[in-house]
C-alpha cells in the first residue's frame, strides 16, 4: 500500500524542484515496492501549501485548477529536461539491484541515452496495477479536450505500427519545460519545422509617420484586442462571430506595413512572428501541414500576433492547375487559409497590391489598412527624424523642398540616410553636404529605377 506524505512546505523563493523530484523519487520508489508486494491499493497526497508557492509549475497548476494526478504528470514529463539521469538512478535504487523493470514503460532516444517516460510510465506511476483506474486516467488526459491537449502542453507521441498507444513518448512542450524551470517564455527558433521569426524593433509610435486614416484603421486592430474577450464571452458573441481577428496592410514596399506591425505587438506586449512564406510550402507532401500545425498550435496557446508579408507571393489569384506539385500547393494553400481563418488570434498579412490578393481570400478579412507613400509633409516629418543629432544634413539643404520634390517612402529615407552618414563618416565629415545627399537620393531613385 502507498503512502506518501510530505510535511515540507514549498517556501516562496524561486523554483522548487529539489521538493517536487524528492516527492516524485518517493512515488516511483512506493509503487516499486507496491509491485513486488502484491498490495492493490494506493493513495496520493496532494502536494502541500500549494496556495503559497510561487514557481511558476504551481502557478500553472494553480490557474488551470488542475489535480494532483495532473501536478505528478506534468513531474513525469519534465524530470528528462531537468534531471537525465532522475528516472534510472531513482529505479535501480527501488529495485536495490541491477535490472530492467519493465512494467514502468520508458524508452530510450537517439540522442538523448537517458530514461524517457511513455504513457506506460505515467499510468503505472498514478494508478499502479489498478486496470479500471489506468484506462479512467488514459481517457482523462490524453482526450482532445483535455487541456493538456488542447493548450499542446503535453501529449503522447504516436507509437510505431502495431504498438500500443501508451507505448508513445510522454512529450512536454519544450516552451513549457523551459517556463517551469526558469520562469521565462521559450520562443523557438526560426527552422523549417519552425518557419517563422519573431519581429522586435527599439522603435515607438513616436518615430513612426503614418497618415491619420491609417492610424484610425490601426485602432481598430487594438480595440479587437482589447475588448474581443467581453464582447465574445461576456456579450456572447462567440455564437455568432468567428474565432479571432484577420487584417490586410497593403501598400508600397517601405511604407510601414511590418513596422506598425511589430510596433503593435510592442505596444500590445505581445510577440509578433513573421511566417517566411518562401519556407512555408515544402516540398514533401504533408511536411507543409505538419509545421503549420506546429507553428499554429504554438502561437494560439500563447496568444501570439502572426504576420505574413508578401502574402500575395501565396495567397495570389490561383492559377489553372497544371500538375500534381500545383495541386499539393493549392491544397496546402487551402489548409492555411483554413487554420488563418479558425485562429484564435490576430493575424496580419501584409501584401504590396491589394489586387493581387484572391478575392474568396480577402473577404475574410475584417480590417484592410492602406499604406501609402508619404505626403510631402509626412516624407518632411521622416527627413528631420533621420539623421542622428552628430551628424545633421548641412544648412543649405531644403528638406521642405526635397520632400516636395521626390516621392520617397519611409524605407527610401533610411536608405539614403545610411549612404549619406557612412560616406560622410568614411571621408571625415561633420555634416551631409548637399552634393552627397543628392547624390544618395539619386543612388536610391536609380536603384528603383525611377527618374531622378
């Protein structure tokens, strides 16, 4: 018979897995023991004073009001990030001599050499050899609805062919093992499993120059934000509207489109990922679904703003089908549109021609912002931004006039900022000389191939 009780109480400083991996060294142990007894009953203790820990796996816990059968899984899962050696030290002391006990499940990785937990491990760890409370407990926590699924925070890996289905790896989402440990939100980095960048900027409001159109539509994207959950929940709405919120930037190149967007999420305190289309689509049939499921999984749990930029390069007028790879890409094209439409989040793409976007497509959105170049007092407002206080353009330049003059966007200014100072550093200069800033915008309308 089990019986495990703890009087140590979980202090408020900093994590405390030494006491979580001491109660959890105490289960394994008990239930060893319980095996090799032949003792049919067992009892769990909750883990004590929770309501005053402050690590973040008892916060977890205690938001989502989850059990003590749900606190010792999540311990299971993380012990391998945290401890590689835990499970098989831990079980050979329970044994007191070498062996397997293969009734506790586990496998072993391919890089990983330690004990890694499988749906058999956890179901022998909470409920023994009690066979109706193991098959109650499967059902509980790995059912879609569960929230560990729901939310992706953990889950059991797909068994190979004919195996059974507790035989899969116990998976932890790294973002959450990395939470639990440190306190810290893991962002995963940019790969072809992952395909998309987070967008940060020093920037503010203040040095952006938009037109006051296109702020008012900007506003609407924060007032979603901000009152999406009364309007959803508390006016219930959620009957009747779609899940989260779809807009358009178009405009062009330079104009402020990823800008304003990472600006938002900065403002919103939330992370902004741009999804690289060019890395989007692969060429294995299904990778394309797999990594989107990821990436989509990934940000709607963690309420992240995803930007698609260039998103006419795939959300273009479709063309006539021609082959087997241009039915994949339509396929795979519907499927994103599918999981943009059913996310529970915001969503910009951001496109140079708002022609060029599928028109079945662009009904979906709910906010279309346009981008356009600046006007003259707008480029004016971007030029006397621009240069840095050291290294000012020279008095007999007229800003005013230039702004008048060329039709420049905002990503044109920098550009011919950048050449101007590097020059004017290059060949120790104080100031811009009015011969080097026409000479920059020159190399800049060039490089567009528009007249000067």
């Amino acid at each position: 018979m089990i019986v495990i009780k703890h009087t140590s109480e979980i202090t408020a400083r900093g994590l405390n897995l030494d006491y979580y991996f001491s109660v959890l060294s105490d289960l394994i142990k008990a239930r060893v023991r319980d095996h090799f007894t032949g003792a049919k009953s067992f009892c769990l203790d909750s883990l004590p004073a929770l309501d005053k820990a402050s690590d973040p796996l008892t916060k977890f816990i205690m938001e989502n009001q989850l059990g003590i059968e749900e606190h010792y899984l999540l311990l299971i899962a993380l012990a391998p990030h945290v401890r590689p050696g835990f499970f098989d030290q831990v079980i050979q002391e329970a044994l007191l001599k070498e062996g397997d006990f293969p009734q506790i499940g586990g496998v072993r990785g391919k890089q990983f050499r330690g004990f890694i937990p499988t749906g058999e491990t956890a179901l022998f760890l909470l409920a023994g050899e009690n066979w109706s409370l193991r098959q109650e407990l499967m059902y509980k926590f790995f059912n879609p609805d569960h929230l560990f699924s729901r939310t992706k925070v953990l889950g059991l890996e797909a068994p190979s062919d004919g195996e059974p289905l507790i035989s899969g790896k116990l998976i932890l989402n790294p973002s959450m093992a990395t939470y639990f440990t440190t306190g810290r939100e893991y962002l995963p980095l940019y790969s072809t499993q992952f395909p998309a960048r987070q967008l940060r900027t020093p920037l503010t409001w203040a040095d952006a120059v938009l037109n006051r159109q296109t702020l008012q539509h900007i506003d609407e994207l924060r007032s979603w934000f901000n009152h999406n959950k009364q309007l959803m929940k508390g006016m219930k709405m959620s009957r009747k509207l779609g899940p989260g919120y779809r807009a358009l930037f178009y405009g062009p190149p330079g104009t402020g489109k990823t800008l304003s967007a990472t600006l938002l999420a900065k403002e919103l305190k939330i992370p902004v990922f741009r999804i690289d289309l060019s890395n989007t689509i692969s060429k294995y049939i299904g990778e394309t679904e797999k990594n989107l499921a990821r990436l989509f999984d990934e940000a709607e749990y963690k309420k992240w703003m995803l930007f698609f930029d260039e998103a006419d390069a795939l959300f273009g007028k479709r063309t006539q089908v021609k082959d087997a790879h241009d039915r994949y890409a339509n396929q795979e094209v519907s499927y994103l549109m599918q999981r943009i439409e059913t996310y529970d989040g915001l969503v910009i793409l951001a496109s140079n021609l708002k022609t060029n976007m599928d028109e079945a497509f662009t009904r979906r959105f709910q906010s279309v912002v346009y981008f356009p170049y600046p006007t003259p007092e707008e480029q004016l407002s971007i030029w006397q931004k621009a240069f840095p206080q050291k290294l000012q353009p020279s008095k007999e330049i007229d800003l005013q006039n230039i702004a008048q003059r060329y039709k420049l966007s905002g990503a044109n200014v920098m550009n011919i900022v950048q050449y101007c100072c590097l020059t004017a550093l290059a060949n120790k200069k104080k100031t811009i000389s009015a011969e080097l800033f026409l000479q920059g915008i020159q190399r800049e309308l060039l490089k567009e191939g528009k007249s000067s």
